[in-house]
C-alpha cells in the first residue's frame, strides 16, 4: 500500500473517532463533570482507532493520537468554560498548537505506509503471547491515550479556572513550551539529515544529539513541564498534583521508552556504546571526551 493510500486510511479511521466523540458529547449520557465526560469520549475515539488497528493488523494506525488530541480538548474545554482569560487561553494554543503541527508533520514525514509498523508494538504483544489483544488495546492503545489524558489535566485547569491574570509563571510557561518545540524541530531536522547521509554502521552524535541521546524526549518532556507551569499559573493552590502528567511521561520514558530505544540500537550498532559512554542520557549537557582525546590534551 502506497504512503498515500495508507495516511488516507488513517485519516478515515481518526475522523470516524472523532465522530464518535462529539456523538457521545453531544447525545450521551453526561456526568455533569467536564473533563470526566470528555475522557470518557476520548476513550470512545481510542477504541475506534484500536478497531483500525486490528483489522488492519497494524497498531501504528494509533502513533499521532499523541498529537493529534491534545489541541482537539484544549478547545472543546475553553468553548465550554466561562470567564476565563483569554490572553493565558491564547498562550496556551500557541505552545500546544505549534506541539502538535509539529509533532503530527514529524510522523507524517517518518510515516513510510501501513506497510510498516512500530517495532515495538509486535515486540509487546509477542511479550503477552495469547493475551497478545489485551497489551495491544491496554499497552498500545488505552494506556498512553490515559497518560496523555493525564498530562493535558493542567491545560483543563488552565483555560477553565478564572479569577488569576496572566502573571510571570504564564510567562515562564509560554518560554519554556516554545523552547521545547523549538528543541525538538532541531533535534528532529537533524536527526533527518544524518538519516539521509549516515554510512552503514554509523551512529549518530552531531549536533544536539551530542549533548543528548534523546534530545527530542528532552523537549518532549519540557512541553508537558510547561502545560503543567500553566496549570499552577491559573491554580497555584492545586499546584501538588499538577505536575504529576509530566511525572509520568519522565517515567514512561526513562522506564520503557529510552531503554527500548537503547537496547535497540546497542544490538545493531555496537559503536553506539561509545556515544552511550560520552553523552548524557535525557538532560543535555557538553560530552564527555573519548579517552585518546584527553590523552592528547
């Protein structure tokens, strides 16, 4: 199947959920509590792209749900709230906005056609053996749409808490939102480049990708950090539990994710401990200098 036939497949599965969302949001039963119903539509709209999934035998129909819902709440919630200001809502689409264009133009850049699939989602449900359907719904598909769920709670408290103008923190938030998008376009043309010029065995270290092996997970984590810094902006007195979205992300990758990744690449390409050696895992930072460097200095 081409690349194109494939992304019109998955535009027809995500406007099918879609549907299913504003359905449920407009006819079904409400639980008089906004988020609540809304999750529950964002769960409805997941087990439709699971369908897409199983029938197409391909759960990477699932990889720009990611970015794809986050914008999708933020302006369902602000059309459902009252008195809220507009300035701190507007600040908060322009770094969930510029996220998610880039995030969903990144995928369908990488994107090669149902063809192909995630390497880690048969990785997983070889894992589960005959309970192979319930990681793929579970682990592939309902856990991380909760997860993200729980990261966008801030931008919720955001846009439908009034009462607090736009103050430093909005300020610190927006910068640090922006910053992280910025970081991951880089990281990402980059990482692009070297993919069309690399020789066979060749890893890469150039770049961000020197003081990071995962700078992209870096600005990845700094955006959910600012949708949380907007979150205690508008709500400093919920300010606990605020953060706890961008706590999971920091433990989904250091927990799955980056060791995944790692094993990966160690396995096809052992110079890769070398670049394991010098740079830093997440948090960027200069590399360390190969020992014949600093036997030469």
């Amino acid at each position: 199947m081409t690349k194109s036939a494939s992304l019109l497949r998955v535009c027809v599965a995500y406007a099918g959920a879609l549907l299913v969302a504003v359905v449920w949001l407009a006819l079904g039963p409400s639980t008089d509590t906004l988020w609540l119903d809304t999750l529950i539509a964002d769960l409805l709209a997941t087990l439709v792209i699971f369908g897409f999934s199983r029938v197409h035998h391909n759960s990477s129909f699932y990889d720009a749900y990611w970015s794809v819902v986050p914008p999708l709440l933020l302006f369902y919630w602000w059309a459902q709230s009252d008195g809220v200001d507009t300035l701190r809502f507007w600040l908060v689409a322009v770094v969930v906005l510029l996220w998610a264009v880039r995030l969903t133009a990144n995928w369908v850049h990488s994107f090669p056609g149902l063809h192909h699939e995630d390497w880690r989602y048969p990785l997983l449900r070889d894992r589960a053996g005959r309970f192979e359907a319930v990681a793929d719904l579970g682990g592939i598909h309902v856990i991380p749409t909760l997860q993200v769920f729980l990261g966008c709670l801030p931008m919720y408290v955001a846009v439908t808490r009034g009462g607090r103008d736009v103050g430093v923190i909005d300020a610190v938030a927006f910068v640090v939102g922006v910053g992280a998008v910025g970081l991951e376009l880089a990281a990402d043309t980059q990482m692009h480049r070297f993919v069309r010029e690399r020789q066979p065995g060749q890893v890469m270290d150039r770049g961000l990708w020197s003081w990071s092996r995962h700078p992209n997970y870096f600005g990845e984590l700094a955006f959910w950090v600012s949708l949380a810094l907007f979150g205690v902006a508008a709500a400093p007195g919920e300010s606990w539990w605020l953060l706890v979205g961008a706590l999971a992300m920091l433990a989904m990758f250091l927990g799955a994710s980056i060791p995944m990744m790692e094993e990966r690449s160690l396995e096809r390409r052992p110079q890769y401990q070398d670049v394991v050696d010098r740079v830093p895992m997440l948090v960027p930072r200069p590399p360390r200098r190969r020992p014949a460097d600093r036997a030469d200095t």
